[in-house]
C-alpha cells in the first residue's frame, strides 16, 4: 500500500507564516473571547481548586510538595495545580492583595486560560500543515477549532484550566511525535522530537487524566495517513501506552469509591448511553446551540428517554466516512473524533455522570477531527471559494462564541441560562442560592436551595446550603436538622460535620 498522496504547499507568497498564522489564532481568540477577562470566578469548582483552595496559600514549596505527592479533589493532576500555583502568586504581586482575597482578581487566571487555548490552537494550525499540507488550509481549520463555542466552557471556566494544559501538551506532543511519511520536513531533522513528544504528553496526562485517549488518536493518523507497518505503529506509540495505562490505574485507585455511587448499568444499558452521547456531540458540533454548563444527561435520565434512534446519527457518519471519496481520510477523522471522547461517553462509568454524561468540555480535543476535515475540504477549493467559506464560517463561529462568553461572566448569567435551558437542574438551582447569598438576598437563596432539594432530594450538599441559610438567619435548630439531613445521605460529608461542630453540636450520629 502507498501513503496517501499530498497536496502541494500554496506559493510562498501565499501561505502564511508560523508567525502570521499564530498572530492570527491569537488575535482571533483574544477577540472572540476576550470579554471572560472580565469575568468573575464561578461557584461551581473554582472555590474547591482556587479560590478556597488553602494549599495555594501555603509557601511555594510547600504547595508543590503536596500537589506533586497526593491527589487533591479526587484528582491527581499537579501540573494543573502547579499552575494555579503560579498564577494565585502572581496575582499577589501584581495586585498587592493577601492570599485570600484572590477570588476578587481573577483576571490572570482568565487570561492563562486564553494562552492555554492559544497554545492548542497553535498546535492544531502546526498539526493541520502537515495533515492537508496547505498552510492557507490548515489556517482556517485551525481557526474553526479556536473559536467553535463548544470551547467556551473549557476558555471560559477557571476550574477547567485542567482540560486547556492537557489538550495543549497533548496537541503538540502528536505534532513531535508525527512519522516523517507525513511530516514534510527531512526525516533528520526530526530525530530528536520522539523524547520530547514523550515528555510532551506525560504532562498532558499529569494535568488531566483524560489524555489517555491521546495515543488512540496518534495511532488513527499512523495508520490511515502514513501506513506504516502496524508493529511499528504500536512501537511508536508503547512508551505512551505505557503512561496512560499508569494514569488509568492512579486514577482508578483515586475514583473507586466515587464511580461506586453510580448506578449498576448492563452493556447493552451503557451502550444506549454511549450512543446518546455521541449524537449529542455530533449534532452540537455541526449546530452549537442551546449550549449549557448542566445537560441533565445522567444514565437514568438518558435510559428513561432513549430509543433506537439514538444509534442512527453514529451509524450514518460512519457510513458517510466510507462512502465519500478519500473515505481513508474521513475514517481517520471520525476515529480521532469517537477516540477523544470514549473515556466520557458512558461506556465506563465517570464521576460526573453523577450530573451528566455530556458536557460541553469533554469535546475539546475531539474538534480536531472537524477542523482536520474542514481544512481537507478547503485544501481542494479554488482561493476565492476558500476565502468566501473560510470568511462566512468564522464569522458565524465567531458570533456564537462571542454571545456564550459573555453568558459566563458570572453565577446569575450563567446559572439563570442553564434553569431556562433545563428547570430540572439542581446544579443550577444551587449556583442561583449561592449567587443570592453574595448578595445578600436570604429568601430568594432559601428559594433556590428549596428547589435544589426538591429536584435532587438524595444531594446533601442541598440540605447543607440551607442549613446555611438558616444559620445566616438565627434559625439555629432549624439549620442543625438540615445538617443532620445532610448526614443521613452522606455520613462523611465535611461541610455537615464542620457545620454541627461549628453550632456546638456533638455528633453522635445522624
């Protein structure tokens, strides 16, 4: 068999440069996203990692002693922390504010989050170049995976600085790491890059375990693109492997006694879900609306509303791949695409499933399969057609984005957006009662928390939230019983207990 067959580079009068392509991606991005500098940290998480984070406030080396030797919030991910690290210093200097006042600045830990996405999107243009071998190409395909709103979230969101530092190193470690077959470079020039794509993706893995899929993903461009031997394949990739399998069993050990919450599904139960989640991301990836921080999409709520149909949006772009001309292409692509989100999609249970199995975030990495194709497709279209296209594409992307950035600049925005797009959210509910309490509104809180814990009656952290309430407003034994509410659902729940022992109360049980 031959390697498939190239596409020669655009005169270099017409082909960008890596500078120019890079000003363009972060000019694009800046603008597009930058309104989240002004945005405030958001109470789902951000408090947990960030902002009441006390080992940030712990002297440097203190602080990376604890993250680089324990798991912290059911996660091992110390490059992340290490970042956060680095940026809650930062912010000390610039702004002269103690430790914890951090939460009133979060500017820096915003704007890390646009260079992190920067850095991946540059990545993707690099990766792009050589896939389509067409830098004009690779540029707009690169700019559709930049500015497409279902990163928003990832850009958007603090806490999910995790999935921007993986999703970075994990780009640019497949960029070191492609064979010289597809590279059009002298193979001698990049002798050197396995070792650093190595160490490239080891800490895509320590910032978010979620990059275990990544060697899926090289393996899908080696053996569609290059055509290598399938043992040197796999030779290319085993240090990887290796890694991930490490990461899978650190991570395991970690969730074991989370995912045990999770409900006991049968294959052909996890199978309905996995197929559900791929629609969903299918379909939001060809029609981002209707974004939200909280699908609902739990295994019960998917299972309950679930149907055959839910098979066919998968089952036709798998067709579709084999049907169109260069269907190797295609395949690679939609390979890349089911690779990057197998760790979510159902088929193993995940933490967040507690919440939902889709999120918005979780298609990070999975958005360089469309952008790939949308760079194949613009390779082959005469320059004027590509300018048009690239131009009405971007320009819509980039309006879409733009409103759903704005939607997270804070918990009222954001939470109010997510209870109109779904009333059943108890997540959102709870992000409103938190919002109210900020302001001082104890009975619009009270309300939210009520709906809260009618939504979710078995969510401790309800009961806790009003015990809250109640405590704010001198109803000490009435916050004591919801304290001891919130016990009864999960006997180890710390808030509950720092709670009861706060009011002076001995716990003697729930």
């Amino acid at each position: 068999m031959t390697a498939t067959p190239r596409l020669a580079d655009p005169p270099p009068s017409a082909s960008p440069s890596w500078q120019v392509a890079a000003a363009v991606i972060c000019a694009a991005i800046l603008l597009v996203y930058g309104t989240a500098l002004t945005a405030e940290f958001i109470s789902w998480d951000d408090p947990v990692n960030v902002t009441s984070n006390k080992v940030l406030h712990q002297p440097w080396y203190v602080a990376l002693a604890y993250f680089w030797t324990r798991p912290f919030a059911d996660l091992y991910v110390p490059v992340t922390y290490t970042s956060w690290l680095i940026e809650s210093r930062l912010t000390e200097l610039a702004f002269g504010v103690a430790a914890d006042e951090i939460a009133q600045r979060p500017v820096l830990f915003h704007g890390a989050n646009l260079v992190w996405h920067a850095l991946a999107s540059c990545g993707v243009w690099q990766l792009l170049r050589y896939l389509v071998h067409h830098r004009l190409a690779a540029l707009v395909g690169a700019l559709c995976f930049a500015l497409h709103p279902l990163h928003v979230e990832s850009v958007a969101w603090v806490t999910e600085a995790k999935g921007l530092l993986s999703a970075a190193f994990a780009v640019w470690a497949i960029v070191l790491w492609l064979p010289a077959e597809v590279r059009t470079e002298p193979a001698n020039r990049c002798q050197h890059r396995p070792g650093w794509a190595l160490a490239s993706y080891v800490l895509s893995l320590l910032a978010k375990p979620s990059a275990v899929v990544v060697p899926l993903i090289a393996l899908a461009i080696d053996r569609f693109l290059a055509v290598r031997p399938a043992r040197r394949s796999l030779a290319s990739v085993a240090p990887w492997l290796l890694a991930a399998a490490l990461c899978s069993l650190i991570t395991q050990q970690i969730q074991t006694t989370l995912v045990t919450e999770l409900p006991k599904l049968g294959f052909g139960e996890r199978a309905q879900v996995a197929a559900t989640a791929l629609r969903f991301y299918v379909v939001k990836t060809v029609a981002p609306a209707g974004l939200s921080p909280d699908y609902g999409a739990t295994p019960q709520q998917v299972l309950a509303t679930a149907s055959a149909l839910d098979f066919a949006v998968p089952v036709a772009v798998t067709c579709a791949a084999f049907l169109l001309p260069g269907r190797k292409r295609w395949l690679a692509a939609w390979l890349i695409f089911v690779a990057a989100l197998l760790p979510v999609l159902g088929l193993v249970p995940f933490n967040y499933q507690q919440f939902s199995t889709t999120a918005d975030r979780y298609a990070y990495l999975a958005l360089i399969a469309p952008a790939w194709m949308v760079a194949a497709v613009c390779a082959r279209l005469p320059r004027r057609w590509l300018a048009t296209i690239g131009v009405l594409l971007l320009v819509t992307l980039s309006v879409l984005s733009f409103r759903q950035t704005l939607l997270w600049h804070d918990d009222r925005a954001l939470f109010q957006h997510a209870y109109e797009l779904n009333p059943r959210s108890w997540v959102a509910c709870n992000a409103l009662g938190h919002a109210a309490v900020r302001r001082g509104e104890w009975s619009e809180a009270e309300r939210w928390y009520r709906e809260a814990a009618a939504i979710q009656p078995a969510a401790a952290g309800a009961y806790v939230n009003l015990g809250r309430i109640c405590e704010l407003q001198g109803h000490t034994d009435e916050a004591v019983a919801y304290y001891r509410k919130a016990l009864v659902l999960r006997p180890d729940y710390p808030k509950a207990i720092e709670a009861l022992q706060r009011l002076g109360q001995v716990r003697s049980g729930p």
